[in-house]
C-alpha cells in the first residue's frame, strides 16, 4: 500500500538481550519520541533502503528454476531530525556526559531500537516500520556560515539494522498496521523494546487515523 507522511519516530536503547536500558535522557519511560513539545520539531526525513534482498536466479533445461534467496541482509535507515535535543542525539549515539558540560564518546556498544510512523495514503491509519537491534551513527556534520539568511545544520544519522532478538523477525524489520483488530500500540512498544511502557493506548486497532 502507498503512504504519505512522517508522523513519529521511536528510539530506545537496549542491552544484549532486547530489554529496554531506561535513559531518563530520552524520556520518563526511556523512550524517545521525536515531537515539538521537546522542541525538536520532529522527523525530516527517513530513508529506508534495503527492504529485501534480491535473490540469484537458478537455470536448469534453459530457464530459471528457483531463486536463491539472499541471506544477511538487513535494512538501513538514513534519518534526519530538524533540531535533536543534544542530551537525546548524544545519548543514543553513545556519548557519557563528564559532568562538567562535556560529552565524551565512548567504545561501548549502542543497541537501538527504532520505529519510524507513516500513514497509509487512504483513510490515514498509522503503519510502523519497527526495527528491534540496530548501530545509530552520525557519520558527518555540515556546518556553514550564515549569510542573508540563517544557515541551518540538520541532525543526520544513519541506523544500520542488526540482528533482531526475536526469532520471528526475519531480516531485522517487521510492519505494524495500527487499523488491525489485533493492533495495540502498548504490545508494538513492548515486542520492539522489550518493555511495557504505559502509552495511554491499549485499545485494539489504535494505529492512529489522524491526516
């Protein structure tokens, strides 16, 4: 199905075993969630790439027979946020606060789980993109001068998926489809973050429908 929009981003770090690590930083429940109330003014843009991965075709008696399919491949996401709060940005791409101000980066291993909210492009419904382990970066910072007009430095990232904690994840991703009967948004927080974080949305089918 088409969608149109960006509505919401998700992002939490987790240990080794897929359970929630409760960063105050990024929230009261340890998840961030992009929004202009925190004035970051939400998600620009979120570039998912390698969906699936393309099979090598097997020929026998002059034509292609069966397709073997493509193993460890894994999605990759190219985010930009118009303005992360820096305690959120340097928290999720694994930086230490020293205490005086400073920001240090460590060599610790980061998991991030991520969800990225779109709508479907008829009746709106909300459709999430969920991802349960991934390595978040910030590969590179433009920073220009201001002339006539100001000269803005969006925050650009890259989240390359891993893989995922459950076994039913095939390829590091699974949909969600907030208009199914079955659907609750505290169940999607759950299975991607390992947690239960009260999201005052536990009713079935609650993707939201808002355009």
């Amino acid at each position: 199905m088409a969608t149109h929009g960006l509505k919401r981003t998700y992002m939490g770090i987790v240990d080794g075993t897929g359970k929630l690590i409760r960063k105050t930083e990024l929230g009261v429940d340890g998840i961030y969630r992009s929004s202009k109330a925190i004035e970051d003014y939400g998600t620009k843009e979120a570039n998912i790439s390698n969906l699936q991965g393309k099979g090598t075709p097997q020929y026998g008696d002059d034509a292609p027979q069966y397709t073997l399919k493509a193993v460890g491949s894994y999605p990759e996401v190219a985010l930009t946020f118009l303005n992360m709060p820096l305690a959120i940005k340097n928290t999720l791409l694994g930086y230490v606060n020293d205490g005086k101000g400073g920001w240090n980066h460590t060599d610790e291993d980061i998991n991030v789980a991520l969800i990225v909210e779109t709508r479907g492009l008829v009746g709106g419904t909300s459709i999430y993109y969920a991802f349960q382990n991934g390595e978040l970066i910030e590969g590179n910072k433009n920073i220009q001068t201001d002339n006539t007009q100001i000269t803005a430095s969006d925050d650009v990232f890259t989240y390359t998926s891993m893989k995922p904690f459950s076994k039913e994840w095939d390829n590091g991703m699974k949909i969600f489809d907030g208009s199914d009967k079955n659907f609750t948004m505290d169940g999607m927080l759950a299975e991607v973050f390992g947690t239960t974080p009260v999201s005052g949305s536990t009713t079935p089918g609650s993707g939201s429908t808002s355009k």
